[in-house]
C-alpha cells in the first residue's frame, strides 16, 4: 500500500470504531436513563402509598414498590450502563480526535509527501485506544461480578 492508501485505511478504521462507540453509548444512556426512571417512578409512588396507612392493600403496593426499588438500584452496577455509556462518549471523543488530526495532515500535503511513519503513529494511538477500551471494559465487568 501506499502511504496515503494505509492513511485512508486508518481512517475507514477509526470511522468504524466511531460508529461502534455512537451505536453502544446510546444503548447504554437509554439504558441508564429507563433504569433511573423507573427507580424514580417506583420511589415516588411507593413513598405516597405510605402516606395512605389505612389501606392495607396500597401498604401492601407500597412495599411491593420499594422491594423492586431496591432490585431495579442493583441492575445499574451490575449492568454498568452509566459508566459504559461515558466510556463510549470518551472513546469516540478520542477518536473523532485521532480521525481529525490525520485528516488535517493528509489535507496539508501532497499524496507524495505522506510519511508512512506518521500513519503508523497514527494506526498505533488507534489500537492503543482500543486497548485501553477493552481494559476498561473488563475492569467494569469484574466490579459488576463482584458486586453480583
């Protein structure tokens, strides 16, 4: 490959990877979001059915509610949506960042002027940002292990 063709791959990889990152953060922010909402939803109406202590029946719903409060509370760290979701908003932040800088530098020369070891710089940050995504993935899944 030439320099500029192993420029463009590098490119069409770290666009795929943004792709990946946009598609996870948003699953795991609605994700977080219908969790956070739903204990709101259970809290509030638990806490008012309380309020009612001489209906046995609501007392009966209320506690129900709290009981599922506190297992919906338990899916957020196991699950970690929240933290995986600003994983994915600092990883496509990086690497929006790295498409940027290599696409400034192939726009300020010539396809001849391309040097190969800047790509390669460039292709190397792009898996170091991968690496480091799959770290901290592993490192969220085993606090979730623990604490499951």
């Amino acid at each position: 490959m030439t320099p500029l063709d192993l420029a463009r791959d590098v490119l069409d990889r770290i666009e795929r990877a943004n792709t990946y990152a946009r598609s996870r953060k948003h699953r795991f922010r609605r994700r977080s979001s219908a969790i956070r909402l739903a204990v709101l939803a259970m809290s509030a109406a638990s806490t008012i059915i309380l309020g009612w202590q001489d209906l046995n029946v609501w007392t009966g719903l209320a506690f129900s509610l709290i009981a599922l409060v506190t297992v919906t509370n338990t899916l957020e760290p196991f699950f970690a949506w929240r933290s995986r979701w600003v994983l994915m908003e600092e990883t496509q932040y990086r690497f929006y960042r790295l498409r940027d800088e290599l696409t400034f530098y192939l726009a300020s020369r010539a396809p001849e002027e391309v040097d190969p070891d800047t790509v390669a710089e460039t292709f190397r940050e792009y898996q170091a940002i991968w690496d480091q995504l799959g770290s901290r993935w592993l490192e969220f899944r085993q606090v979730a292990d623990r604490s499951g």
